[in-house]
C-alpha cells in the first residue's frame, strides 16, 4: 500500500514537470470579424434597426398629419410650430431611449461574447486567446493559431433565438 501511494505521488511529482515544461495553447482571434459575425450581435443590430425604422416611421407619419392638418385649415401656423418642436422633442427623447438602449444590449453582447471565449478557452485547453483588432495591438498572427472561424461556429451553434 505505501508502494502505491509512493508511485502515485512519483506519478503527481512527474506530471506536474511535464505540464510545467509544456509549451503554452495560444491562439489568436480576429475580435472585430467574431462581433460582426456572432448571431447574438446580428440579432441585436437587427432589432436596433428596426427601432430606428419605426421611430423614423412614426415622426414621418405624423409630419405628413400635422401638414395635412396645417393644408386642410384646421392648425394654424403657431398651433402647427407648436405641434412640429413637441414632435421633435419626442423624437430626440425617442432616439436617446433607443441609443441608451442600445449600448446596453451591446455591451450585453459583447459580455456573451467575452463569457463565451472564456468557457471555451477553458474546454478546448487554452492558455491564452489574443483579440486581434484594428488597432494592432497585434501585428502579426499565423494562421495556425487563428481560431476566429472556429470560434464564431461554435458560438453561433450555442446560440439561442
């Protein structure tokens, strides 16, 4: 029995070198092209946009009332100023609502994005995954160690609607 539990630990002993001596799992992600092409961050975008769309939608709409109204005879000038700056007051309110609103969904994306990476990091033995962006904070990655397509696929096929 101590026979054992001395060729464990010889084993525990050993192991621990081999994994000290092992060369680091990196890998570099291109981190712009994963936030353009995660299905989280596509939905999001799509939705802001529909946003804008019917925000953009509903003052146009209410314009062409309120010059109908003004045509028709029924707003005078000052009434139909009046109604156009509180029109206009909503829509700035609309589009600060829907800008707050906005950074707060993409920085809940992003945060999916960053969860993600780290459990996947984890799974797949990482010992370091490197974003890639535009202002080259890294100037150079082989493509070797590129798992931008591989992450983005896996991402996507975790992803729920």
């Amino acid at each position: 029995m101590v026979l054992a539990f001395s060729l464990l630990a010889v084993f525990i002993s050993f192991w621990n070198v081999l994994r000290e001596n092992e060369s680091p799992k990196i890998a570099v992600v291109k981190s712009a092209i994963v936030v353009d092409k995660y299905k989280g961050m596509i939905a999001i975008s799509n939705y802001i946009s529909k946003k804008e769309i019917t925000i953009t939608k509903k003052i146009q709409e209410e314009i062409s009332r309120l010059d109908s109204l003004k045509t028709k005879g029924i707003l005078n000038n000052d009434n139909y100023q009046d109604q156009i700056r509180r029109l206009e007051e909503r829509a700035k309110n609309d589009q600060e609502e829907l800008l707050q609103n906005s950074e707060k969904m993409t920085q809940g994306g992003l945060d999916q994005i960053n969860h993600f990476i780290k459990k996947y990091a984890e799974t797949n033995d990482y010992d370091l995954i490197i974003g890639a962006t535009a202002l080259g904070n890294i100037l150079y990655g082989s493509d070797v160690i590129d798992i931008t397509d591989e992450l983005i696929q896996a991402m996507n096929e975790s992803y729920d609607e």
